[in-house]
C-alpha cells in the first residue's frame, strides 16, 4: 500500500516512554533466570532491562553467549502469555498521543521489543489507532538495535528523518535516534540513570507528560 510521503512525524518508544512494563519485564528475567539456574537480579539490575535489546542485557548481567538464546527464549514463554499485558499506561498518555497526533503528519512506534509484541500490547490498551506504523525488532533478533529499527520506521512512513523527532526514554533512543540525524526529546517518567538522556544528548528531557506537544515543536525548531 502506498504511503504519501510525510513533512513531519513523530517516533515514540514503547516501554518506559508511552506504558510502564516494569512488572511484565521483571517477571519475564526472573521466570528466564530460574529456568537456566542462575542467581536472581537486584532490583537496579532488573531496570537495566527496560530499553535494550535482550541479547545486550543479559549479556550484561553475566548470561554466557552460549546461554542467551536459552535465556531469550525462557524470557518469552513467560512474556508472551503474561508478561506482555503485566503492564501499565502512564496516565494522560492516550490525551497526549491525540494531540501528537493531531499535529503532525504521521506517528510510529520505533520499539527494541519485538513488533508482534509491541503491536499486541498497543492493541490490548487501545492505542493502535494512534499510529501510522508499529515497528520493532524480529523475533529472530534482526533489526534490535534503535538506529536500525528507526530506519524502517522512516521507510515504512517515508519520512525524511531532516523533518522528525524521536520521544524516548533510555540513552539507546537518543543514540538510535543521532544515527539518522534525528533530535530525541528524552522523558524522565521512564527507566533512564539520572543524567543519562543529557550526557547521550538529548535534545531536550521533560519531567512532565503534558509537556511532550510542545517538546516536540521546540526540538523541530
């Protein structure tokens, strides 16, 4: 299907910038941790999941390479029946995404979570409607990191990336996002470490939801 092309749009991360999924996310290392026999996470070791792709964090916290493709595919079977829907809306989101909405060309999802699990979790809270594309990693593990799964959100809305901004939480979505030349407002009712989204460069970071519309039009300026 043929997609005009786009002035303006927007991407917005998923976990930690539009739902809080700290309890799903949580749950699903845990159930994947005690299946391979290893030692539980603290709970700063437990955020440190929210934002990257799977494969960088369980590395991170001691899995072999050997190991992760057990551990992902443990971390899944909990996920994908339970975990997905142990999630929370930050309250006011759905306002805020109608006013993004309604004031740009095009909003997409640009997730490191799987799409098949990005776009169940948008559909369960009714959120699908909002964007003109959902788009995450494969299960597979191509396309996990953020630049790359960026680039197929502007190809699939065929975007110039001179023209949008990026909305996330975690250093990767500024990153991801600087890789296209693309300015990412950082927002701080996610899982970032203090300081984080500014020493990554964030073009900007808000502390309040209802100031991410006039974010967006300040980082286009």
């Amino acid at each position: 299907m043929y997609i005009r092309p786009m002035t303006t749009a927007v991407l917005l991360d998923l976990d930690g910038t539009i739902t809080d999924p700290a309890q799903g996310i949580f749950n699903s290392v845990v159930h994947a941790l005690d299946r391979l026999g290893k030692d539980p996470l603290g709970a700063r070791e437990l955020r440190s999941f929210i934002g990257p792709p799977l494969r960088q964090s369980f590395a991170r916290v001691g899995v072999s390479e050997a190991e992760i493709p057990a551990a992902i595919a443990a971390y899944r079977e909990h996920f994908a029946t339970d975990g997905l829907f142990e999630n929370e809306l930050y309250p006011g989101i759905e306002i805020v995404l109608g006013q993004i909405a309604e004031g740009t060309d095009a909003v997409a999802v640009a997730t490191s979570k799987p799409t098949v699990f990005a776009a169940r979790i948008l559909e369960h809270f009714a959120l699908d409607g909002y964007f003109d594309a959902i788009v995450g990693a494969e299960l597979d593990g191509r396309r996990s990191a953020k630049a790359e799964v960026i680039s197929e959100a502007l190809r699939q809305l065929d975007a110039n990336p001179a023209d949008c901004v990026m909305v996330g939480d975690r250093e990767h979505d500024v990153i991801g996002a600087a890789a296209h030349g693309i300015p990412c407002v950082g927002v701080a009712w996610g899982y970032a470490e203090p300081g984080e989204l500014a020493a990554a460069g964030a073009h900007s970071v808000i502390e309040h939801l209802s100031d991410l519309p006039a974010a967006i039009v300040n980082a286009r300026s």
